[in-house]
C-alpha cells in the first residue's frame, strides 16, 4: 500500500481547489469523522478553509445543534446553522406544498420532529397518533430513528393511504453502526412503500432538494459551490443533481476501484486523497493523443491492459488511470468489471 503523498499549499499565485468557489457544502461520515472519532487531518484542513462551510447530512435522528455539537467537540467551530440536514429539508418541501399549521405525522428522531417545529406545523408522533385515531394528516415527514417501531410505519401507511402527502428525508438502505450493517431510513421507507403502493417525495441525497436547502442557505448560486463527499450513489449524484461540481474524498465508502466502473452521472469533477487536498493546486488528468497524463504520470489502455511510460505520484496515477479507464468504458472498450480489475492494478489504496 502506497503511502499518501505530502499535501502541500497551492504555489504563490496559483488558486487552491477551494478558492475556485465561494462555498463549501461537505459531508459528515467518511469525511468529517467517523462515529465518534475525526477523519485523519479532517478538523485541521476544515479549520483552515476560507471560505464559508455548511454541512449536509442525510442523518435525520439527530437536530443540526446535536451534530454542531458533535463537530465541536472534535475541534471545528461550528453552530447549527452550519449544518444542514435531510429533515430540514423534508420540512421545508412540507412547507412548500402545505399551509402553514397543518398536522404532520413525524416518523423518526428528533430531528424530524424538531424540523417540522421550526416552520410552524403541527407535529403528532407515531405513539400520539395510535392513542388519537381519529387524526387527520394533511402530511407524514419520514426519517430515521433508532426507535423507530413496526406501530409507528403502520400510523404512516395509514396517513399515505388516506391522502397524507408523504416525504421521505432519505432512502439509503444501510446503516452503518458499530456494531456492524444496520438496516437504513430507505429499508424503512419500502415497508411504507409496499404496504401503500404509494411513491414518496425524497429529498435527500442524491436528491437535489438537500442540496439546494445549503446553496439557499448559503445564498449562492450551486455553480459556485463545491459538494465534498465520499459516496458516489449519494453526495456526487446529488451534487451532479443540484448542478454542483463536486469532489470524492477517498476516505470514506468509495474507492479508485468502484469510481473505475462508475457511469457518467455518479463521476465526481475532481478525486481527492482527504481534506488537505482542498488548499492544494489540482493538478487534473489531460489527453495527450492516446495517453492521459497527470503530473509526471503518463498512461494508456494497450490489449486490455496497463502501457505505463512513466509513473507518477499515488494521486496522479489514480486520476490518469480513472481517465484512461472512464474513456475506454464510454466508447465500449471496457466492460466495468474490466474497468474495476485494472483499476486495483493502481498504485493507489483500494
């Protein structure tokens, strides 16, 4: 296993990563930290970044000021209006669509509870709505929450079937826990789904609505901002969504082996080590006729196999590689089971 690279600062002059936009919206697990320990030099490069931050989670148990908290405590400066989350944003598309004061049917944490509060509605619980039958929703806010009962997805198929203009916060169908793979807001969420035959409105990534709700907050333009994340199927497609570019950290769930056979929708617009990479020059892969170069690495693709003329550091092989590997699966060159086997033949951590 290849040893990272020594992050160095953008040369005098030459713009960093980050200063090519106005703002940052970043993930939390696999980025920021992970449980309840920081992501190596995450909290340090953070701390360092100029422009403005807000952090997006699909997490809907937990109020924004938990995970401001939470962040706080690993070192970060950061309030709850620095953090956006999925239940923020199934409230706020609630609030778009409903008059103000309507009964809601909260499924999940606090989070989702505490959402709805801020715009006003009126929020009935899944334990509320059992003992109080003969309650009418005009909404149901689904999220997760690790107590979360079979009674309380009954009460929100109840609520869908009867008309309740349903929102799911998110529809990731794992969780992972310490204690292994727990089943997520989207297993939760098809229970729903199968009971009532109905489709729900979904705002979480790789929806753009989450996203949108920071660039709202942030009060720019998504073209001028950067989604950092680490899960292709969730932060870049939403951030492909949204209309953000966007950068896969390889800290977290995916790898240079899974980006080898992603299609176009779930390519991040630039591939990362970790954090630090962000107050570095990029340094992007570029077509020189049949090689692709990045830095002082210069590859192509030759019989369905690797012709390295020269090789470069980690980073610049994985975004050489990625090209050489991306431009043979478009043109049908590659299947993505041979796009993922070369890839793990880069000198990079898989």
């Amino acid at each position: 296993m290849a040893a990272l690279d020594d992050v160095a600062k953008a040369p005098e002059g030459v713009p960093s990563l980050v200063q090519r936009y106005r703002a940052v919206v970043c993930d939390l697990d696999g980025v920021v930290y992970r449980g309840p320990e920081a992501v190596d030099h995450a909290v340090s490069a953070l701390s360092a970044l100029t422009v403005p931050v807000v952090y997006a989670t699909n997490n809907a148990s937990r109020p924004p000021q938990e995970v401001a908290a939470h962040l706080t405590d690993l070192g970060l400066h950061v309030s709850g209006r620095d953090v956006a989350t999925s239940s923020e944003a199934g409230a706020a598309e609630l609030a778009r669509r409903l008059p103000p004061g309507s009964t809601v049917l909260a499924i999940g944490g606090e989070g989702v509870r505490e959402a709805l509060r801020q715009h006003s509605f009126r929020v009935v619980t899944g334990t509320q709505a059992q003992e109080s039958r003969d309650e009418t929703y005009a909404g149901v806010l689904q999220g997760y929450g690790p107590a979360v009962t079979a009674s309380d997805l009954a009460q929100a198929a109840y609520a869908v079937s009867a008309g309740a203009l349903w929102v799911a916060t998110n529809i990731d169908e794992t969780l992972p826990t310490h204690l292994g793979t727990a089943p997520g807001n989207g297993t939760l969420v098809a229970a729903v789904q199968r009971a009532t035959g109905c489709e729900p409105i979904v705002v979480g990534k790789p929806h753009a609505p989450l996203y949108r709700l920071c660039a709202d907050r942030l009060g720019q333009p998504a073209s001028q901002l950067l989604a950092v994340g680490d899960r292709l199927d969730t932060d870049i497609a939403g951030a492909v969504e949204a209309g953000m570019d966007s950068a896969l950290v390889l800290t977290g769930v995916d790898s240079v082996t899974s980006l080898a056979g992603a299609p176009a929708p779930l390519r991040p617009t630039y591939v990362v080590p970790d954090l630090r990479a962000l107050v570095e020059d990029y340094v992007p892969a570029e077509t020189d006729y049949s090689w692709w170069v990045c830095g002082a690495d210069r590859r192509r693709i030759t019989d369905g196999g690797w012709d390295v003329a020269r090789a470069g550091s980690p980073i610049e092989q994985a975004r050489a590689g990625l090209a050489c590997l991306h431009e043979s699966l478009d043109h049908g060159e590659l299947d993505i089971r041979g796009a993922e086997r070369l890839a793990t033949e880069i000198d990079y951590w898989q």
